[in-house]
C-alpha cells in the first residue's frame, strides 16, 4: 500500500454534479492530504470548478468522456450506451486497470452495480455482490447488508454477505472479531424462511472464522446496535433503509415543530441550542452517505443520488478508508478463514446482467 489514495471519481453522476462533486471532494482532501482523485466527465464542465478550489486542481486528474448516465436509465441500457465511453464505466475501469485505489459515483445506482459487475467481476466463491450501508445505532455504527443490489437471496448468499460484511467491519471499526446477525421475524431458530434458517446453521458452524455469530435479530435490533453486521437480503434492506430515512426525517420535522410551537418552546429550543446541534449532526443523513459494493474484485462506492458536497464528502472520506485499511485484503482472509467451501459464481446471473 502506498502512501497515496488514489480516488477515481464519476464526476457526472448525481442530480447536483459535477459542482457538489468537485465541492466534496475539496473537502474531503481537507481530511485526507494524500488523497488524488482522477474526474471523469466533461472537462468544460470540471475544469472550471477546479479553478475555483487551487488546492485541489494540482493533485486532480481531468478524463474527459462525453457519455452520461441518466439517473432514471435502465441498466441495461446504460450498459449499452455507455459501456467503456461514459464517465460511470471509465471511473470503474481506472480501479480494474489499477491506477486508482477505488471509485465512487452518486450515478444511477443499477446501472453502477452492472457496469462494476461486469468491469471488475464477482469474486472467486462470490455468487452475487452486494450494496453495504453504514448505519448510526445507539451503540455505535454497525454494518448493514444488502440494501438492494440482489432481490431474493439464498442461503449461500447470505453467507456471502455476512463474510462480506465482517470483513468491513474489521476495516471500519477495527474489530478482529465482528459479531454477526441474521435479520429475521423473529429470535427463535424455528422462525424465518428456510434459506435464512439455513444460513444462521452455516454460520454457527463457522463462527470464530473471523467472525462471531449472534444468532437471529430482529427489526429494532438494528437501530439498538445489538450486533456489527446485519446481514439480510436486498428487497428487506432497502426497504428498512428507506424506512429509517423517513422516519429520520419524520422525528426532525415533529421536533422542529414543537420547538416553534409557542415563546417558552423557543426560549427552551435557545437553551437546549448545544444539544439540537448534536441531535441535528447524529441524524444527518450526509454524514453517513456512501454504499459499499461488496464482493467485486475492486472497491466501488455509490454515493447518494441527490446529495451536496457535505454528502460527497462523506462518501469520499468512506472510499479513502476502504482503500487504506486494504478492505480487499480483509475480504481475502475472512474468506480463506471459512470453513465451507463457497459456492463458485452463479453463470446465470451474469447471463441476466448482459445488456440486450
């Protein structure tokens, strides 16, 4: 590992690039001095913003690509448009061709997941990849898997995810032995699906390779923090990560309106000014931004569509720390530290990713 983070950027993707990208990412090399990004996009778009950071211009790199991605195209379209021309694929391709250290993009988030896919490929024993979240807990932040990247999801998959999943959490939070849990309705072993009863069996064989093994949790142990990793399938992750966004959002908007309420509420909301600002910090949704792809041969993170450069920030100040824990290293001994041999990619889902 050197001693720089190269960050290969798709300067186009998002609905306020390439001004918040350009933005966050002068921000974040704030946090991280030897940070280098390479900007893919249009240069007449990116090369003025540059000019408006002078820190930030001498360590960046300009790749113009014409082609970009809409926000509301089809994969498989997207694939067919812009496979090796559009700054989405060029920013994946910098980090399979090894000049950057990972890639991020606030792009279109299906057509990301197929362009990394067939770019950078699934790993050996990796059936499908997966999208991990960070998510704040009442304990402390803990690792969520798959938001959304593979709709259904058996049994071996979700032992992929929990591997996946306790491997990141050794990067992030520095755990040599990350606890595990199967989201589930319910703690008890005869409750669940068969695929997640089998999973939780799998698991507990294989608990301690690098990993612990918890058993199964439910719905409010995620927000409690009763275990580093949840691991679950993508239609259920994704729609509690949309559940907890809006509920973020709902308890923001009642607080602000009983502070507004009347005058004691306002002279009370001055008072308690200290302790808003920390609430207000903790549930901004920026500070956490950034989707891990897990389980490419590469690291690839989507930030957050509709984000500003706060948000942009976050998601590049989580790819610098991906790149420099060596998350792909982690990945490579949990895996070789299982006791059961992973099942070898599934053929018929890279045949579903094709573009027509």
């Amino acid at each position: 590992m050197t001693d720089t983070i190269t960050i290969s950027v798709d300067a186009m993707g998002g609905d306020n690039a390439p001004r918040a990208v350009i933005h966050g990412a002068h921000l974040a090399l704030q946090d991280h001095a030897n940070a280098r990004f390479i900007f893919h996009g249009r240069e007449e778009q990116i090369a003025p913003l540059l000019n408006e950071f002078p820190a930030l211009k001498p360590v960046s790199v300009i790749r113009h690509c014409e082609t970009v991605i809409a926000m509301d195209e089809k994969p498989s379209q997207a694939l067919r448009k812009g496979r090796g021309t559009s700054s989405m694929w060029m920013a994946v391709q910098s980090v399979k061709d090894g000049e950057a250290d990972v890639a991020v993009s606030g792009g279109n988030t299906g057509a990301l997941m197929a362009m990394s896919t067939f770019c950078l490929r699934p790993m050996d024993g990796i059936a499908r990849p997966g999208i991990a979240a960070i998510w704040p807990t009442l304990r402390s932040d803990i690792i969520v898997l798959d938001m959304g990247a593979t709709i259904g999801a058996d049994a071996q998959q979700l032992v992929d995810y929990a591997i996946l999943g306790s491997a990141l959490a050794r990067c992030l939070f520095g755990h040599e032995a990350p606890t595990v849990g199967l989201l589930n309705v319910g703690t008890e072993e005869v409750k669940g699906l068969e695929s997640i009863k089998e999973a939780g069996r799998i698991l507990a064989d294989a608990s301690g390779a690098g990993f612990v093994y918890h058993g199964f949790v439910e719905g409010d142990d995620i927000g409690k923090g009763t275990v580093d990793v949840v691991v679950t399938e993508g239609f259920v992750g994704n729609i509690a990560l949309k559940t907890a966004e809006g509920t973020a959002r709902q308890v923001g908007k009642y607080l602000s309106n009983a502070l507004k309420a009347n005058l004691m509420s306002r002279i009370g909301a001055l008072f308690a000014m200290s302790a808003l600002k920390t609430l207000q910090k903790r549930m901004d949704p920026r500070t956490v931004n950034g989707g891990v792809f897990m389980g490419l041969n590469g690291i690839v993170i989507k930030s957050h569509g509709g984000t500003d450069e706060i948000g942009f920030k976050s998601a590049l100040n989580l790819s610098y720390e991906m790149a420099h824990s060596q998350l792909m290293d982690k990945i490579g001994d949990t895996m070789k530290r299982f006791p059961v041999k992973p099942v070898a990619p599934n053929p018929e889902s890279e045949t579903e990713a094709k573009p027509a």
